[in-house]
C-alpha cells in the first residue's frame, strides 16, 4: 500500500477513526465510545484495517479527543484543538473559523492553513453542548432523529436558564404551560447557537466557517448558528470525522 495513517478521535460520546491512504480517506467508522474508550478505540481500529484491507505494521496511528490518554497502542496523542484545525482545513480548504459542538464541551476555533490562531472553550457547563440537546430530547420522549424533525417546523420559544439542570426544569415547566414541542425544541436549539455566538465573539471569526462534530448533521443547528453569526455555515458528510481526519494528518507529518 502507499501512505497510511490511521487517526482516532475518541470523545465523550463517539469514537471516531478514519484510514488515510495516499492523502485520501480511504474509509471512515464511528461507534459509542461506552464506558471503556480504550476498547472501543481498538475496535474502531480493528474495523478500519478490515475495511480498508491493511495490515497492522503498515499503520502510522494518532490518537486525540478526550480518550486518547487511554489508547496505548497509539503512536502520538495529539490535542483535539490542533486535530481538528487540521481535519477542518482538509474537509474545507482555506477554512478560517471551526465551530465544534461535542458531547461534553464546545468549542470556536481560528484558523488559517490548518493552523490554530486562537481558540475558546466551554467545558465547565452542559448548556451549549450536544449532551445538553440529548437531554433535552429525552425530556421529550424523542431521540435526535426526532428532536431533528422537531426542528424543521421552524418554531421557537425563549430559554432563559443558562445552567443546564435549571434549563431542564424550565423545559418541563414550557410544556406544562402549553409550549408545543417544536417550540420548545427551537428554544433549546436558539439557546446552544447564542452559547457558541458568545464563546465565537472573543476570538477573531472569519468566514468560511465550518461546523464539524456529530451535531453537525443537525439541519435546525446550522441555521441557528448562522442567524447567531450573520454568516453562512458549512457542514460535509466528513464534518463528524475532522478531529480523527486531523489525527490522521498529524500522523502523516
């Protein structure tokens, strides 16, 4: 085989990896992270080298996100902010600000030739990250599939807490008061984008802004953020992969 580089990005709630082959991925998988992030990174690992019919001797691997610390049989572990500026800048070349929505944090970065400029990061609070919209669906008898459709009505209603455990609270009690769901929902999603604007207005945000992670597929997300912004934001099929992408460059170089 050419060139390859395997990356895997092991978060709070997916555990991503892509194969890179000759500059290109080559095949991408994702599942849970679990309880056991280590487990689960070797079978993400295992399953790439399946699909992409390599042999173990020929891999280069980079481990990054939160459960990298785990993942003994990486070669390097690299920071998650330096991933996925350079994931980022391969999914959209010339990509200048990377709005990451994860399970446990979120996160603004600036960047320019794959580079981190500045960066900022919520990790302290639930609210305005994606286990706080998983919760929220929950809270309404939908899974995101469904919290998704919710959205596509358009509506909305004010969110006022800005602590997660009080906006859940407040969520029960717009139900009971007769709030529709699809508003409720448009709530939530307008309170997260106002979140990610806050934390976006202390770095210097440029366009194009790509938006990666997991909620990055969620079409209600995109458009609140880019009312927030007053900028288009721009999404790939390969957006959920851009911190393991990012790895697997990092482990090229």
């Amino acid at each position: 085989m050419g060139q390859v580089s395997i990356g895997i990005d092991c978060g709070s709630a997916a555990c991503k990896g892509v194969l890179f082959l000759d500059g290109a991925v080559k095949a991408a998988t994702v599942r849970p992270t679990g309880w056991n992030p280590k487990e689960t990174a070797k079978a993400v690992l295992d399953e790439l080298i399946v699909k992409a019919g390599a042999k173990r001797e020929e891999l280069s691997i980079t481990a990054t996100g939160y459960g990298r610390v785990g993942i003994d049989f990486a070669e390097r572990k690299v920071t998650e902010i330096t991933c996925h500026a350079l994931g980022a800048d391969f999914i959209l070349p010339g990509v200048r600000t990377v709005v990451d929505i994860g399970g446990q944090d979120s996160k603004v970065i600036s960047v320019k030739d794959g580079k981190v400029q500045s960066f900022q990061m919520n990790d302290k609070c639930a609210a305005g990250t994606g286990r706080f919209l998983e919760m929220s669906a929950h809270r309404m008898g939908v899974d995101m599939s469904g919290f998704a459709a919710l959205l596509k009505e358009g509506k909305s209603c004010a969110i006022s807490s800005m602590c997660a455990v009080f906006a859940d609270s407040e969520i029960v009690s717009l139900l009971a008061s007769g709030k529709s769901r699809e508003e409720v929902a448009g709530g939530i999603v307008n309170s997260v984008a106002a979140r990610t604007a806050a934390l976006a207005a202390r770095i210097e945000m440029e366009s194009p802004i790509l938006l990666t992670g997991g909620l990055s597929e969620l079409v209600g997300l995109k458009k609140a953020l880019e009312v927030q912004f007053q900028l288009p934001v721009i999404t790939s099929e390969l957006s959920r992969f851009a911190g393991a992408i990012g790895a697997a460059r990092k482990g090229l170089s």
